[in-house]
C-alpha cells in the first residue's frame, strides 16, 4: 500500500481526527499535505512506524507528541516525554511579547528567569531571539529539568541556561533586584475543570496544570514575590487561561508597585497574556 493511499483511507475512518493525522505523517515522513497528495514516491517506507503510532494514540489517547518524542514549536524542535507539559502554540506568543518588551525598555541584556520552564521552550525561544540574556529556568519536577537541559544541549544553548529545581523563586536568591525579566506559564486552570479537558491532556502531569481552586493560586504567588528579585523596570510577563487577565490586572494592581499594566490575545483572540514593569525599587517586601 502506498503511503497516500493509508492517509486516505485513515482520514475516512476517522473524520474527527484529520488535524492529529496530518501532524503524525508529518512529523514521521516531513510530507505535508500537498506532498501527501502530489509526490510520486509510495513512501511506503514510513507505513510500519505510522500504522504503529496511530493505533498507539487511537487505543490510548497518548498524545501523538509524547508517542513520537519531539514537538516542533516556533523554530525549534523540543524533545517531550510523558511527565512534561507539551508547549502549546499560544504560548509561542509569549516569547514574542517578552522580547518586544525588553527591546523597548532595554531589557536585553543580563539575567533572565522563566518560572515552570517545563521542556525549556520558552526560556530557549527567549535565548535564540536575545543573544546577551542569561535564562534561569526553575522547575518543581525533576524530569521537566532533564527535557529541558536536553533541549538546551540539542539547541546548542546549555551554556546560558541555568537549571534549578525549587519552588517558583525559591532557588534564586542570588538574583534578587537583579532580574530584567521573569517569564512565566505557570499552572492556571482551575482543580474541578481539570477532569473535564480532552483525553490526551489526562496524560499530562496535573502538576503542570492544576491553578488550585480559582486558578489563580500560582499567578498570585508571582505577582507577591517577583517584585523582590526584578530589577526597577524589569518585565513581569505571564500565560494565563482565556478569562483570567481581569483578574491578574486586578492582582497587579492591587500590590501597587507595577506599572505599564498591560494584557494580550492569543492567535485564537482569547485574553491569554498579562505584561507589567516592576516600578518599585528593589525591595524586600515580595516572599515566594
Ligand atoms: C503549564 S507548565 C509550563 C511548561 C513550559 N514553560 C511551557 O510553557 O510549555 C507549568 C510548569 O510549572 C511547573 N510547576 C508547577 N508548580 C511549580 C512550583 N511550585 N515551582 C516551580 N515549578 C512549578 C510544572 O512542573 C510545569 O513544568
């Protein structure tokens, strides 16, 4: 059987799963659509591996990401595995946003920090578009870690990205009043939806998911402690779930020292994004 001929008759039998098909063969064979419909090779090659994963993530619900160990995400491909988020689109907007920021405000340069830094895409995503920043990366899970150093090594990018496993700032002392800018997509989504999102996102770690009862648990903590650590002026910039951003301005301002408050839409035209600047002084006053 040739391969088009398999990508034909799967796309019949399962309508409601082309997007996920189309991912799979391309990511196995580098064949888009119009080479699927065009090429005049049988790729009959590919066929034992992708008949294998499909019916892997058919039976499972395993996400096609973790069953083929890699992910591509902006310009990079990430490796993922079971025990890390897989980075999600949205969040490549995040790198975007942070980096127009500090170019305006001259935040360039100097140490940066991405807080639940997962498989490191967005501290390598910051890394590839600034060249003079150092990124810390912290993490609560030892395995997000790993992928992430992995990453890192693939990318050519170890030698400035800093590892620590902690809690949010916890490991970082040595950087208070010294941050130009803290990155985040921590855990947003409130405890009783988390039974209620798709199949593959179960496979996910809770971890990397759980905001506690209003999912706004972590995203208060970061708000609370960053002013300690950023340097005046220094980007506060988070990912939140689609209907939060009211709420993280409200926090924002609420503690009275951040200043530009400002929020985002994703590709899809949800809020996604809150930005602000640490006003104050460095100060002592934030606690992780
Ligand atoms: C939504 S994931 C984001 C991963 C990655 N930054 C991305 O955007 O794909 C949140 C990450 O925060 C980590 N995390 C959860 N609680 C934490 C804590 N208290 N301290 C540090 N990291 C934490 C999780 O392990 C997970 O890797």
């Amino acid at each position: 059987m040739h391969l088009r001929d398999w990508w034909h008759q799967q796309r019949q039998q399962c309508p409601a799963l082309v997007a996920e098909l189309d991912w799979l063969v391309r990511q196995v064979t580098g064949w888009d659509t119009l080479t699927l419909r065009t090429s005049e090779q049988p790729g009959q090659e590919f066929l034992p591996r992708l008949r294998s994963l499909w019916q892997q993530y058919l039976q499972t619900r395993v996400p096609l990401q973790y069953l083929v160990g890699t992910t591509p995400w902006r310009d990079m491909e990430l490796q993922v595995a079971a025990g890390v988020l897989i980075p999600r689109p949205e969040t490549e907007l995040l790198v975007e946003v942070a980096v127009q920021w500090a170019q305006k405000w001259g935040l360039t340069t100097g140490p940066w920090v991405d807080l639940g830094v997962g498989s490191g895409a967005i501290a390598l995503g910051l890394l590839r578009e600034m060249p003079a920043i150092q990124v810390h990366g912290v993490d609560c899970s030892a395995i997000a870690l790993q992928i992430a150093a992995t990453n890192a090594e693939n990318l050519g990018l170890k030698a400035r990205l800093s590892l620590y496993q902690g809690d949010w700032f916890e490991p970082l002392a040595h950087l208070r009043g010294h941050l130009q800018g803290m990155v985040s997509n921590p855990p947003y989504i409130p405890t009783d939806l988390l039974p209620t999102l798709a199949a593959e996102v179960q496979h996910e770690p809770r971890l990397a998911l759980d905001g506690g009862e209003d999912g706004l648990l972590h995203l208060r903590r970061l708000v609370q402690a960053a002013p300690a650590y950023l340097c005046a002026g220094g980007l506060w910039c988070v990912e939140t779930m689609s209907g939060q951003t009211a709420a993280v301005v409200n926090l924002l301002q609420a503690q009275g020292g951040y200043q530009d408050i400002q929020t985002y839409r994703d590709w899809g035209g949800h809020d996604r994004i809150v930005c602000a600047r640490w006003g104050g002084e460095c100060s002592s006053i934030g606690q992780v």
